[in-house]
C-alpha cells in the first residue's frame, strides 16, 4: 500500500463497485459541484461522535445505530423523518433503562443512497439492463433511461440529505417534547405479545423516569441530556465520498463531511481495494462490516491499516453473520482481536445474515432470526470477555410490513399489505420497540417477566 494518501488515491485501486458513468465529464461536474457546496456535518460533530464511542469501547456507553436500507428520494418528507427520528429516540430510552448507561444515537439516513449489487446487472424477461443502485445512482423502475446512471442525482441526493439533516436538528434542539407523554408509549401491540406484563411495566418505568427527571430539573431531557444524533452511511460511491473529504481550520488530517460516521460495506473491504484506501486516510471514526467470508488474518490486516495508532473509537467492528453462523464465525474474530491487543468496538447486525427469500421470491427477514443472532452475539461475547456495544438495524417508524414475525406474529401473506422497501426488509415501528425492549429486558435481568409484580 502506498503511504501518500490523498482524497483521490483510491483512483488507483480495483473498485468492484465503481458506477460507470457513460458521460464521463457530467460526472466530473457533478463532483466539481458538489465539492464548492458546504459540508453536511462539522469537524467537532465528528470528534464528538469519536469521543464518545471511545467511552462504548471501554464499555460505558452502547451504540444504537438504525434506519433504512436504502433511503429513496420519495422518503425525504417530514412524516417520514419524524417517525424515524421519533422510534429511534424511543428505542434508545428504552436500551438507556435497560442498560443504565448512555446510548449513542446514530441514524443510517441523511445520505445512505448507494446500495452494493452482487451483479452489475439485472435480467427480467430476457431484456439485460444495469442494476439498481440506489437514488444517487439511478432509478427502480426497469427501462434503460432510469437504470443509466446520472451524475444530477449525486447533487439531488445531496440536497436531500442536507434537509434531512436540517429537520433532525431542529427537532432534536426542540427538544422532541412530547417522548415523555404516557400514551406514546402505550401501543397497542404489547397486548399481543407473551411478554405483555413485561412490556407494560418496562415502558411505564421509563415513561416515569424521564417524567422525573424533567420534573427535578425543569427542563426537557432533550436539554438535560444535550440529546446528540448522528448520521451514518455505507460509504460506497467515493466519488460522492471525495467530493466532500476536506482539511478544516486548526485541525490535523482529512475529514469526510457528508456523514458523522461512514461505513465499510462487507463486499467492499479487499485489503488492497479502493474503499479501503480511501477510509484509511480518513479521520472519522468509521465502521467496518465483517460477515462469514472475514477471516481473523485478514481483520487483523483490516484493523492494522484502518487504525494504526489503535485510536479508541475510530474503528467499530460491525459483525453479520446470521443466526446460524454467528457461533462458528464470531469467536475466531473475538479471539484474534484479544491477542493482538487492538481497541475496537463491536456492534451485531441482525439483520444482513438473515435475509430470506420466500416462495414468491420476495425479500423477508424473521424477527426471530434477527432476535436470536443479537442475543447470541450478546452471550459470545459476554462468554470470551468481550463487550458488545452496540446494535446496528435496517428499521423504519412506520407501519411497513416486511419482516416476518414479532408480537403481532406478521406472517408471509401480509408481505403483500405494506412493503415499501426498494432494497432490504425493515423493522416496522412496532417490531421496532419490541426489540428494544428485549434488548432491554436481556441487558438487565430486572425486567424478568416472573420478577414483576402484576399491576
Ligand atoms: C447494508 O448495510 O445495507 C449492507 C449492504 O450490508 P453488508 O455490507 O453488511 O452486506
Ligand atoms: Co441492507
């Protein structure tokens, strides 16, 4: 690998997911473009951010990490921001009860818009067109003008995470006053569930608590807590990732500013390839997604060139291996990273391992596939004396149906009803905060079903 790294130096490196672009110099205006326009996020957000997941290294804080799969363009509206923002916001009071310590809010939207593909192509009815790669890329529906890849949409992408981004700041200063309101957090779902007591009793505590806390101190908790929210992304398409990888004021190296905390995508993460490169020179803190094929020497060599100075909080090792392998492919991991001595900090993703297919070829995933990988990353680690830190979701707030499975007991033929999904399957609202709640309920054998008294 060379030493000189520049914001370009990935150019030179395989990129098995490199866009082609036909119009070559419309995609060099477009960066051109989009690298005078100011940047999405600051210097000190990301050091923040940094900071603080250092602290969930050293086990004191758990990162909640969640949003959509691919965010479309149609999406940015203020509905659908709110309940994303607002099931985030909930689902990490509830792991802050449940874990009794601080949780690190950070959003998968606000600029997730490149999708990896295993083929660069898709074939329907014997006509070949390239594939969907998301809205920064090119367009879902299958004729040739939509999937040709347009350099316009990297600037209409930008613009709509800028307001994204806009909207969640204001929201959060505002203080999001009503989360302590009893009846947001009496849903109608928990009758359904084997667990309602549990539920009931969990959500009422916290309910109260925030209640207390703002009634001792007279403010929201937005202020008390200085609730932060962070955005992240797969950082995919380096064009876009360059365009906006900037020196700041009196501060040393390099820092992506369309994001607080870019992401390694699985398919992306060759030791000599493009991204890897590129997220070297970097000074965000970044993730790194590890499935099944990640071998211990090749982690180590990831971690090696990704964090030299073994900088706490720069590297989170986001596992993926699904609930059947996660036994067989998780320890090794563990283990070479104990012997080594590197810091890191690891958070499961349920959900990218247990991807389904059903009968009619649509794209499924079984909450309680996605609940048995996350308790059984909780008891691996737990188990070698590690810590698990956080939880990384493909999630929505609203009433989507697209995974199989939770209280409600969402079946195969209610796919059909409300599956909005371009890409992967999410979490509804209501599969959303179960989780959460058995997140909670596992962190802290307080909230024991059998440990309650009934109401
Ligand atoms: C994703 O997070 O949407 C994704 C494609 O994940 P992975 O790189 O883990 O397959
Ligand atoms: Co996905």
């Amino acid at each position: 690998m060379p030493n000189v790294w520049s914001p370009d130096s990935w150019r030179a490196k395989h990129n098995s997911q490199q866009v082609k672009y036909p119009d070559e110099k419309a995609l060099g205006q477009a960066v051109a473009d989009l690298s005078k326009l100011p940047p999405l996020v600051t210097s000190w957000e990301v050091e923040t951010l940094k900071h603080q997941l250092a602290e969930a290294c050293q086990g004191r804080a758990f990162l909640l990490q969640g949003g959509d799969c691919c965010e479309s363009f149609a999406d940015c509206r203020s509905d659908s921001i709110v309940a994303k923002l607002r099931i985030l916001l909930k689902m990490s009071l509830i792991l802050v009860y449940g874990c009794k310590r601080p949780v690190i809010r950070v959003g998968r939207f606000a600029g997730q818009f490149a999708k990896p593909r295993s083929s660069p192509t898709e074939t329907v009815d014997g006509v070949t067109l390239p594939s969907y790669r998301g809205s920064i890329v090119n367009r879902l529906p299958f004729t040739l003008a939509d999937r040709t890849p347009d350099p316009e949409l990297l600037l209409r992408g930008y613009e709509r995470a800028g307001l994204t981004l806009n909207l969640i700041r204001s929201l959060v200063e505002g203080g999001f006053a009503d989360l302590h309101h009893p009846e947001l957090w009496d849903v109608d779902f928990v009758n359904h569930s084997e667990h309602s007591q549990m539920f009931r009793r969990l959500m009422d505590s916290v309910s109260q608590a925030v209640s207390f806390m703002e009634a001792v101190a007279g403010r929201s908790l937005a202020e008390l807590d200085g609730v932060k929210f962070f955005v992240s992304h797969e950082g995919l398409h380096l064009d876009w990732e360059q365009a906006q990888t900037r020196q700041v004021p009196r501060r040393p190296g390099w820092y992506n500013l369309t994001t607080h905390f870019p992401w390694i995508g699985d398919r992306t993460r060759g030791l000599d390839d493009a991204h890897i490169e590129y997220f070297r020179g970097i000074a965000n803190p970044i993730g790194l997604k590890v499935g099944p094929s990640c071998t211990p020497d090749q982690l180590l060599g990831l971690t090696e060139v990704l964090n030299p100075e073994n900088e706490p909080g720069r590297l989170t090792l986001i596992h993926r291996f699904g609930t059947e392998k996660i036994d067989r492919y998780l320890p090794p991991l563990i283990e070479a990273i104990q012997r080594r001595g590197r810091v890191v900090l690891w958070c499961c993703d349920p959900m990218h391992g247990n991807t389904i297919q059903t009968a009619n070829n649509v794209k499924t995933r079984r909450f309680d596939d996605i609940l048995h990988e996350l308790d059984r990353a909780f008891e691996i680690h737990a188990s070698m004396d590690s810590y698990l830190g956080g939880a990384h979701f493909e999630l929505t707030g609203e009433d989507v149906t697209e995974c199989i499975g939770g209280a409600r007991g969402l079946s195969e033929a209610d796919l059909g009803r409300a599956y909005l999904s371009d890409v992967d399957p999410r979490l509804n609202y209501e599969q959303s905060m179960e989780m959460a709640l058995l997140i909670a309920r596992r962190m802290n054998p307080s909230f024991r079903d059998d440990m309650l008294l009934p109401k």
